[in-house]
C-alpha cells in the first residue's frame, strides 16, 4: 500500500473508498444483490432498491425466497458494483446488517408512491425490506 491508500498490484490500483464515497456510488445505481443465508441454503438476489438516510430499501413478495428477510435477519450483504471493461475501471460497495420489514403506515404510503424502488420483476412486491448496514466498505480499481 501506497502513502494515497491505493494497493498496486500488476493488472491495476486498489483504492479503498471511504463511507461517504460508499454512500455516493449507492446513490448512482438502482440494482444491487442482497446475499442472505435461507432455509434452502445461500442466497444471492438481484433487487432493485434505493439508499435513503444510511439505509438500503427495496420490495419484496411476502411469499418469495426473500420474504425470509421480512422477519428480521443478521448477517444480510449487499452489493452494488460498477465495471468498464474498455477503460478496465469500477468499484464495488458492500454493506452488511440487518433486515427489517418496513411496518410505519406512512413510509409505507410514502415508498408505494415513488418510483424508487420500482421491481424490475412480474408480480405485486407490497412488502418493503430495509437493510440496516453496521459495515460499509469498498474499494475502487483503476487498470491504467
């Protein structure tokens, strides 16, 4: 590691991205994957969501795989990654914490009428999930 906090390595340059860095990139994409252990077993899922006040928001089906998440879970991921394979840049944001259903009347209310988080899937998805992250980190590379 560098004195710029950049690891070098052969192919490119690693930058660790501070929170409020994390919290922009969040802020410029729409799809993410929620990681989560189920009764099935590991689960990685692509959602559409929205960071709002330090915390992820998406929608879900009570009936689904995620519903799980709907009760309340520890240990929850989530990432959101950009990449240009031309330039040979991106970054990658990962949060970890817990999920809770969304229950107050007015969020509620409020997130049903905004177009974010809007699922890309078929099907009603009434019920809202919030990831609560106590991590947050990523890291940017540069291949040039």
């Amino acid at each position: 590691m560098d004195d710029t906090g950049a690891d070098q390595e052969d192919s490119g340059v690693f930058e660790t991205l501070s929170a409020q860095e994390c919290a922009e990139m969040l802020t410029t994409t729409t799809v993410g994957r929620v990681g989560f252990a189920s009764a099935n077993g590991q689960q990685i899922l692509p959602v559409n969501f929205v960071f709002r006040d330090g915390s992820v928001l998406f929608r879900t089906t009570p009936h689904g795989v995620a519903a799980a998440l709907l009760a309340g879970a520890d240990d929850v991921a989530f990432e959101v990654d950009y990449h240009d394979d031309l330039y040979q840049l991106g970054w990658s944001v990962l949060l970890v914490g817990r999920t809770e259903r969304v229950t107050d009347p007015e969020t509620v209310a409020e997130l049903s009428t905004r177009r974010r988080p809007n699922p890309w899937a078929a099907g009603e998805r009434p019920a809202f999930v919030r990831l609560v992250p106590h991590v947050i980190s990523g890291r940017r590379v540069s291949g040039h």
